[in-house]
C-alpha cells in the first residue's frame, strides 16, 4: 500500500507541474504587445476606381418679400465623403484606444501592383466601420432672387469609388517579433456635379 500510495503522490506532482509548465508558456505568450508600425498600398485583383452618379432632390426658393433675396446654393451639402476599412481580428486587438489615422489614396493613379508608401494630407481613421470625411469640395454659389420669382435647382453629383489593398505591420513592444496582415480598404470622394437653375415669376 505504501508503494502505491508514494507512486500516486508521484504521478500527481509530476501533473502539477507539467500545468504550471504551461500555464507559464501562455502567460508569456499573452505578455506580448504590438504597435502599428507602417502600411503599404497596392493595387490587387478587383482594385480601381469606378464612378457612380447621385441624382439630388430638386430644390426650390421662393421670393415673395417687396426686395432682392440672396440664395445660397451648395450642391454637395447632403453628400458624405467616406472611407471604410476591412480589418482583420487579430488587428483590432492591437490598435490603440485612441486610434490611428492613415494617409488614404484619393486617386488610384498612384497605385501600383507593388506596394508602397503614400505620403499626402488626407487622412482617415483606422476604423472597421465606414467613416464619414471632411468634405474636400466645398461649392457654395449666391444667387439673387428677384421679388415675386422662384429658383429652382437640380444637380447630379459624380462621386468617385476607390478600391485598395493595404498591407499593415506590426511590432512587438520591447521585442523583436512582427507581424503583417493584409486587407481592403474602400473610399468614396466627390469628382463633380451637373446642376441646372431655372429662376421664373411666380404666377
């Protein structure tokens, strides 16, 4: 009995041991932190600009004061600039909670198959949802409206749709590790508008 008794006490410390082993190896493993390094650009498979048209409900301004009214017109005030990026799981683990901002192709001219680095001013949040941009077109016209006379106003705006790949880095904090992940980015900017104004006496 006595034999048994020390060889299950045996077995049992040998166990714990091999837990505590790894429980340490995860625990190491978890210790390990990573911070956004760089990103690259390219063009891949399905990449590339295309262009789409939003028709704009039509606006009307009526005079009926003894005197000249100015009417401020803007044909993008309803429409969003957007970028949206897909990002993968691992990622999102690793940005910061203040987030980073990305220098974002606006033209695909820019691009190539190989990947790059771009350097300009506009920027978007690296976000896994679509986000809403400064406008980079701000079209405002005044007009005069003369006493009794309506304006009328319709506008088409073409808007420009870009699709990217990115490729993102990250660096172990303290260490030496890194690692990259791919993925796509989408953007939406404004390229021009078709407005037609009709002023006419209001009967």
């Amino acid at each position: 009995m006595k034999i048994i008794k020390r060889s299950f006490f045996l077995l049992l410390f040998v166990f714990s041991f091999i837990s505590c082993s790894t429980d340490n190896d995860e625990e190491l493993i978890e210790k390990k932190t990573y911070e956004f390094s760089t990103i690259l650009w390219s063009l891949q498979e399905g990449d590339g600009e295309e262009f789409f048209d939003v028709k704009m409900p039509e606006q009307v301004f009526r005079n009926t004061d003894n005197t000249t009214k100015d009417i401020t017109i803007n044909p993008y005030k309803n429409i969003n600039e957007t970028s949206l990026f897909y990002i993968d799981e691992k990622v999102l683990n690793d940005l910061p909670e203040e987030g980073i901002f990305i220098t974002i192709p606006t033209t695909a001219n820019i691009l190539s198959s190989d990947y790059g680095y771009l350097v300009g001013n506009r920027k978007a949040p690296f976000y896994n949802n679509e986000e809403i941009l400064p406008p980079s077109k701000i079209v405002k016209d005044i007009l005069s409206l003369a006493p009794s006379c309506e304006l009328r106003t319709k506008s088409t705006i073409t808007m420009k749709k870009i699709t990217a790949t990115y490729r993102i880095y990250f660096v172990e904090k303290g260490g030496s590790d890194s690692y990259e992940v791919e993925g796509k980015w989408e953007g939406k900017f404004i390229f021009g508008d078709n407005s037609e104004t009709i002023i006419s006496e209001i009967k």
